[in-house]
C-alpha cells in the first residue's frame, strides 16, 4: 500500500484539491516517515510539527469550504536550514546561532506558505551553505538514503535526502558551487539551479553577483516545475530579479529536435574515471532520443581562478566581521575561504571579473549552437561522509576544498539554469545525476526537456530514479552513534 507522503506532490496537490486526501492525512504521513527513519540519516533537524498540523487543519478546513487554493495547497514542505523561519529555529548549521529563532520569514518562506505550502521543519545545511558535505557542529552529518555512511553531498543535502525518503512532498535548496544539484545528484532526486534572479532574494549581499540563487527540489520534474511556479517571482528587492519572465509555451518538447551536445569533463573538471565511464555508458542510452548528439562543451578557460576569487569575495562579504573579531568562530571551510579572500588584491578581483566575462561570452556563442548541453552532474561517486572533501580523485590532488565541483561552478559562472535530473545507478550502486544545461534564460524550457527525458527513461530499470530502502533505513543504527558525527 502507498503511504500518503511517498504521493508525488502534483498527485497529492490533486486530490487535496479533490477532497479526496486530506492534509491533515498527508502531513502526519510525511511526521511518521520522520519519525520512522530520520535518526538513520539526520536530515530533517528542526521540527514544527505541532504548527504544521495546526496548518493542516486550517487547509483541510479551507478545502471543505471550496475557499480558493494555493498551487502548494496542504503540501508538507521542507525549509533549508540557511533560510529564516519564523518562530522556528533558525542556525545556518553554526554554533553561534544554535538557539536562533527568527521573528519573522524569508521571502521564499512567505512565498511558499501564501501558496498553501505546510512548513514540517528545517533541513540540514553546512555551516553558512559552505561545503558540499552536510556536516556541522550543531546537528551534525547526514548520510546518504542509499548509504547512511556515505555522504549527502551539500549544501542542501538535508533538503535532498528528506526528499528522497519521502520525509517532505517539496524542499526548498539554494546553490554557488553546485550546492542544490550535487545533493540532488548523491541521493537520487530532482535539483535545478534557476537563472540568477528568477527566484528573488532579499538577502543577497553583493546585489550584482549571481553565483549563489534559491531553487526548488523535488522527487519528479513535474513536482519542481509546481515548486518553481510558485516561488518564480519578480521582486525589487533583488537586484538580479528580471523585469519579465520566460515562459515556455507550446506542444512537449520533441527531444529528436534538439541539438544536443555532451561533455564528461567541460575539458578541466577532474572527473574521475569511474563517472565517466558510468557517463558514457548513460549517453549512449540516452542517444537514440536525440539527433545526432555530439561531443562537445563550450571553452571554460579561466574557470577555477575565476570561481576562487569571486567565491572568496562572496565569503568576505558576508563573513569578515565575524572572523576579525574570532577567527574560531568559524569553521575550516568559512576559515579557508576568507584567509583565501584576504591575500587576493583589487587586481585579482579585476582579472576574476574580466576572466568570467569572456566565460560568459564564450557560453553565449557555444549556445548559438546548441540546445543542451549534457554532463554528470559530480565528478565522483559519494564517498563517506567523514571525509570534509575529496583531496584527490583517481590519486590525483585536488587544487582546493571545492574543486571537485568544477562541472556545476562552471555553469554558475555562466549564468545558466542547470538541473540535476536521476538516471539510475552508478557501478558502486549510488545515485548517478545528470547536469542538464540550458541557454540563459531558459528555465522553463529546461523544465520541458527534463521532463521528456525523465518521461522517456522511466520504465527503463538503468535509467529511472532508484529509491531507497526504508525497511532497511528504519533498522539502521542511530547516525549520531558514528564516530565523527559532529567533528569538523
């Protein structure tokens, strides 16, 4: 029998709409898949269950008096831990705000409560967003669905493996070096990192950078596009919000009709043999569905040096106060960024600048070309949690903390959605994402396209989104019983 909370979000949002799930039903589903299995992976942290089913009420009264519904109407929604709630613990995965408690909602927040979405808690983040390992000193790690020993990947792993166990209908993520799709990508669900701007922010510190956006996650392409609808929103507020949005409108996307190019690595990321392997393997499936696709990228010369500094400015930014006054109020991954930042001079910022200009360009023109550009979306399988970052992949050192994310931090310095679609399993049986690529602006376009594609795939057991085992989550030990599960 299918519990209620393992319904997509478009089925549930239907028969809510039909009056023939309640959401009160649906909300106690989703707290006892919670309650059932969340010590095994740690991923939802903060809990508002008594609001939450206070709020179910309300929406199943609302339904029973035909009010007008919202298009997340009674949909348990889980909330990145990065993003302020009102009333409910708020720590961004640090010590120093272990006990806050918000006054009032984020904007993205307020956006998903007014269309009739049901806040169940907070997912677990990294501190401050930075690292894609969830792990902090407050909450600790969360494992894998697939492997609880094994990583989530982040910053939005909380939101990524609540999702894949079916613990929240829709999840909120946010995303710079890939933090929204690489978790999507390690736990088997859909991520996409939409055009800078389209889902406003009003805490956006440096008004004219688009590496870091919001971004819906969800378990199918047709769920995130319903998240994305609501929360897409024009708003002064941010500096990237555009003035008029794309829509795609028209017949679903013939995938023979796109030009269509592949890329294992983008020509410098330091994918590791096994997901190119796994990656050609997964083209050369996908290849009747197109014509003729080819192998090919756009130049992304410049891309690491371009992505460090900038990176590091967003970091000084936000965080240089806080670490003048005590360097050990931070932890490593923040450290690592500022003491990066503070050697860097105007000239570098400069150089960075000009370098991702030419990226961009550069983009532009390969897209002259093209429809889709496809690639993994991590350049490894998950490896365990306990390891902060991959310091080598295939023996070979990386340059930094957050170069094995190269593939997906190309594509923010460019500019251009990206989501993160499951197709099956790796060789080591763990969640293999593929990154698709869009023109700027093509949000919805993109949408269409992994919607055919999922579509096509779905019934082919190589291809299709793998589950986890619940029985098995539900009889694992406790995460927090790991050695190593709040050290950083």
């Amino acid at each position: 029998m299918v519990e209620a909370c393992d319904l997509s979000a478009i089925e549930a949002r239907r028969l809510i709409g039909a009056k023939a799930l309640s959401p009160v039903e649906l909300v106690e589903s989703c707290i006892r898949r919670i309650e059932t299995i969340d010590h095994a992976i740690n991923a939802m942290v903060a809990r508002d269950f008594d609001r939450a089913r206070a709020a179910a009420r309300e929406a199943e009264a609302a339904v029973m008096r035909g009010a007008t519904l919202g298009a997340l109407h009674g949909l348990p929604i889980g909330i990145k831990d990065l993003e302020d709630t009102e009333g409910l613990r708020t720590t961004y995965g640090s010590i120093r705000f272990a006990h806050h408690v918000p006054r009032a909602d984020q904007l993205l927040v307020k956006t998903i409560r007014a269309a009739g979405g049901i806040v169940l808690g907070k997912t677990n983040t990294p501190e401050f967003g930075a690292g894609a390992n969830t792990i902090n000193a407050v909450y600790g790690a969360t494992g894998n669905p697939f492997d609880p020993l094994k990583s989530a990947a982040g910053s939005s792993g909380g939101s990524a493996a609540a999702l894949a166990t079916s613990m929240v209908s829709l999840a909120s993520g946010s995303d710079m070096g890939g933090s929204l799709r690489n978790p999507a990508a390690f736990c088997g669900i859909v991520g996409m990192r939409p055009s800078p701007g389209a889902v406003p922010s009003e805490k956006r510190l440096l008004g004219a950078s688009g590496l870091s956006v919001l971004g819906p996650m969800a378990r199918s392409v047709d769920d995130l596009s319903l998240l994305f609808g609501a929360i897409e929103a024009i708003d002064t507020r941010d500096m990237l919000s555009p003035p008029a949005r794309e829509r795609f409108v028209g017949a679903p996307i013939d995938l023979s009709s796109l030009r269509v190019a592949y890329s294992a690595d983008l020509g410098f990321a330091p994918t590791s043999a096994a997901i190119r392997s796994c990656f050609d393997s997964k083209i050369a499936q996908l290849a009747p569905l197109f014509n003729r696709p080819a192998a090919a990228h756009p130049d992304c010369a410049g891309a690491d040096e371009s992505f460090a500094v900038l990176r590091a400015v967003n970091f000084l930014a936000a965080f240089l106060e806080p670490y003048q006054r005590d360097p050990n109020s931070v932890g490593p991954n923040i450290r690592a960024n500022l003491e990066e930042g503070l050697r860097y001079s105007a000239t570098d910022v400069a150089r960075a600048l000009a370098l991702q200009t030419a990226l961009y360009h550069r983009w532009q023109h390969f897209f002259v070309d093209y429809d889709l550009l496809i690639t993994p979306t991590v350049t490894i399988t998950p490896r365990p949690w306990t390891e902060l970052f991959p310091a080598s992949i295939d023996d070979v050192p990386t340059r930094s903390y957050y170069h094995w994310l190269a593939l997906v931090y190309a594509v923010t310095l460019a500019g251009h959605p990206a989501l993160s679609l499951p197709l099956g399993c790796d060789q080591s049986g763990m969640p293999f994402g593929l990154q698709l690529i869009a023109p700027r602006h093509q949000d919805h376009r993109l949408i269409a396209i992994a919607r055919a594609i999922e579509a096509a795939t779905a019934h082919q057991p190589t291809l299709s989104r793998p589950l986890p085992d619940i029985q098995k989550l539900a009889q694992a030990a406790p995460l927090s019983s790991v050695p190593g599960f709040k050290t950083l």
